[in-house]
C-alpha cells in the first residue's frame, strides 16, 4: 500500500460486474473509497454525491460510453483524474482520451499491479496540482489584494495631491487659476491621444508651475527673454525645483519626470537635458502644449462679440511652434479639443443671487478693490460662494460673472 492510495475516493465503471467486483476488492485492500457504476450515465449520477478523487473508465459501455464520459467529467469535476480501461483495439482510441484529459489508460487483461501502481501516480498528481491550484489561488489572492489597495493608494493620493492646491487658492487663485487650465486641458488632451495614465496628466498640469514659487519674486512674471543671463538661467530652474518637490515620493517618480522635461522642445534645443521628440515625456509634451496655448489666450486678452476667446488665432500662434518646440500630435490633439462643442459653449453672465455650487467660473473675478476673489475654470462650492457673499458686502463685485459650464 502506497500513501497517495490510502482512503483515496476511487469509482470503477464499467458493464462487466465481474470486473468492477474484483477491482473493487483490490482497491479495499488497499484501504481504499470505493463506488461502482455500470455505465457513464450511473457514473456522473455519482459524481455529485460521492465526489471521486480516481475515476477508472472503461471505454466502451452501454447508454453512455467511456469517451462521452470522460467529457462531462472534464466539465463538471475537473480536479479528478481518469484513467480509461480498453480493450486492445482500443488502444489508439485511449491515447486520444489521454490527450482530451485522461490521465493514463489500462489495457485488459488488466494487471493488477501495473493498475496500482498507475493509480498510486494518478493520485500523486491529483494532488501536486491541487496544491499549485491552491499556491495560484493564493498568489492570486494576494495580487488582487495589492491590486486593490493601490487602486485606493492611488485615490487617496490623487485627491490628497489635489489639497495643497486648494490651499494655494486661499493665497494666489490666480496662480492655482492657471494651473487649474493646464490641468483640465491636460486631461482632455490624454483623452484625446489615448494616454494611459489620465490621472498623471491632470496632475502635472496642476503642478507644472509649482518651482517658480521657489523664484525670487521679482523674476515672477517678468519677461524673461529681456532679461539678465543670470536672472534666465535662474528662471530657468523652475522645472528641476517642480520635479525635487515630488520625486522623493516612490509613487510619483513619473509626475517627477513630466515636471522636469517639460521645457524640452521636440527638436532638442530646449532644457535641462536637451531630449528631443519621443524621448521627451508625453506628460512633458502636453504641458508646453498646454501651457502655451493658455499663455496665448492671456496675452491676447480680448474677446469676441460672444465672450469666447479668439481661440483659432491662438491656435495659430501655437501651430508656429509645432515641429520644433512642439510635439505636432500634441498640437493636432489641441486643434480636436477647441473644436469640440462642449469646449466652445458660450459663458452664460449671471447675477452673484444666481451662483451654485459646482457652477464653473469662465473668467476671473474681481472685487471693486482689484482682489481677485476667483479664478477662471474654478468650479464653486458652497463655502467659496459663501466666501463670495461676505466679500460681496464689504468689497463689491466689479467685474461681471460669467459661467462656463456646471461639472
């Protein structure tokens, strides 16, 4: 008697009683489970309830053959292993059953001997691959588990990321009123070239700009191109500066590297290390991209009779660009995002009585004083429009208030 015999769960099937009688006998001595059926029909009427852990199948039966058999064991119990029993014509046909599942076959006259000794292997098998079943199930287990807690990492860091910027607001909406524009075009513009990672284009957008806060004030809206070389190569930090206030984080290495790059041009004569074209960073393509297009938009600062930006002559200059300072995917991607409906929708002016939260401010707004209450493209909760209010009453409103969309 071998250990993988001992008290194993073994169905014998075949139409020859003699046969089934005599294995079930040997199969008992070896302290084993044994149950008997006459046909593969009697067999799967057994399956359920007995759950075999061997099954030996003779091929060929009356009502349901072994082969017929064999098959509805695959489906219904495919962690039991089969063993066909044939006649010697049969041989052929048990090797073909041996390549849809079976496990081995036994010729008759059966050796008794040989029978065991292929049961005893049989049932070691069983059992090696019900423990790799049980290690991939686990391992398995195991990666969902990561899986999942990443997924809510990732969420909670997202939105934790989103924090400071809404306590930046508090002190210059202006500045987080431009990074909130880079961000949201940002996103659309991965929509648009099928980005993997839209999440990580929201936030760069958001912090592109974050290393000119470490500048010295006077370099801060300073045309730099008229400036000293020391103070350019000064101003010229701001990416590094953006890219070591998030890098030391091990999730956030690509937003570092986006920061970093995204003053790089497509034909490598940008900074710090003068990558060109796909060795920049797709994030860092769409920041010049983006950030250009907005800078445009400001400088231009007129509008049309329907309050929409002149948004095609700022396209134009952005296409002037294209090829040498920009990626010209990212700029055909830009060119698809301004003629969407959705992005032209005309701002609807409304009285402060009217504001909502998640309503969407189309342009800054400005207290009689020139405090700038709220920035464009911020979308309004409850506690800004009672901010709004109380300012109102102190400080009135001077601008009108124009509302671009609701999210």
């Amino acid at each position: 008697m071998t250990d993988s015999l001992l008290y194993a769960k073994i169905l014998i099937v075949d139409d020859e009683k003699n046969i089934t009688e005599l294995l079930k006998e040997v199969y008992e001595t070896e302290q084993c489970l044994v149950e008997t059926a006459s046909n593969g029909k009697e067999a799967l009427d057994k399956l359920d309830s007995f759950h075999p852990h061997l099954i030996l199948l003779d091929i060929t039966m009356p009502i349901l053959d072994g082969v017929e058999t064999l098959k509805a064991v695959q489906v219904r119990s495919p962690g039991t292993e089969v063993i066909m029993v044939t006649a010697m014509n049969d041989v052929g046909l048990a090797e073909d059953c041996m390549q849809n599942g079976a496990f081995g076959y036994i010729v008759k006259p059966v050796d008794l001997e040989k029978l065991l000794e292929e049961s005893s292997t049989a049932l070691s098998h069983r059992k090696t691959e019900k423990i790799k079943q049980r290690n991939q199930a686990e391992e398995d287990r195991k990666k969902l588990q990561l899986t999942l807690q990443n997924k809510n990492l990732n969420n909670e860091l997202f939105h934790a990321l989103k924090f400071p910027i809404s306590l930046l607001e508090f002190k210059d909406p202006e500045f987080v009123g431009h990074s909130k524009k880079i961000a949201n075009m940002m996103e659309k513009l991965s929509q648009k070239m099928g980005a993997s990672n839209s999440r990580l284009c929201y936030l760069a957008g958001l912090y592109h700009d974050f290393g000119k806060l470490t500048l010295p004030q006077r370099l801060i809206g300073l045309k730099i191109n008229k400036s000293s070389p020391e103070d350019r190569t000064l101003f010229n930090s701001f990416p590094f500066h953006s890219h070591q206030m998030v890098q030391p984080h091990v999730h956030l290495r690509g937003l570092g590297a986006a920061l970093l790059h995204q003053c790089e041009n497509w034909d490598g004569t940008g900074f710090p290390d003068g990558l060109r074209k796909e060795e920049i960073p797709v994030e860092s393509r769409m920041i010049a991209v983006a950030n250009a297009w907005d800078e445009e938009r400001l400088r231009m600062n007129q509008k049309d009779s329907n309050g929409l930006w002149h948004e095609e002559e700022v396209l134009k200059l952005v296409r002037l660009g294209e090829g040498d300072r920009f990626d010209p995917r990212v700029v055909q991607a830009l060119e698809e995002v301004l003629s969407d409906p959705e992005f032209r929708n005309t701002p609807e002016e409304i009285s402060i009585s009217e504001l909502k939260p998640k309503m969407i401010l189309a342009e800054n707004l400005f207290t009689r004083s020139g405090h700038l209450i709220a920035s464009s493209n911020q979308a309004l909760s409850a506690s800004k429009i009672s901010q709004i209010f109380e300012m109102h009453k102190t400080d009135p409103i001077a601008s009108p208030i124009h509302i671009s969309q609701s999210q």
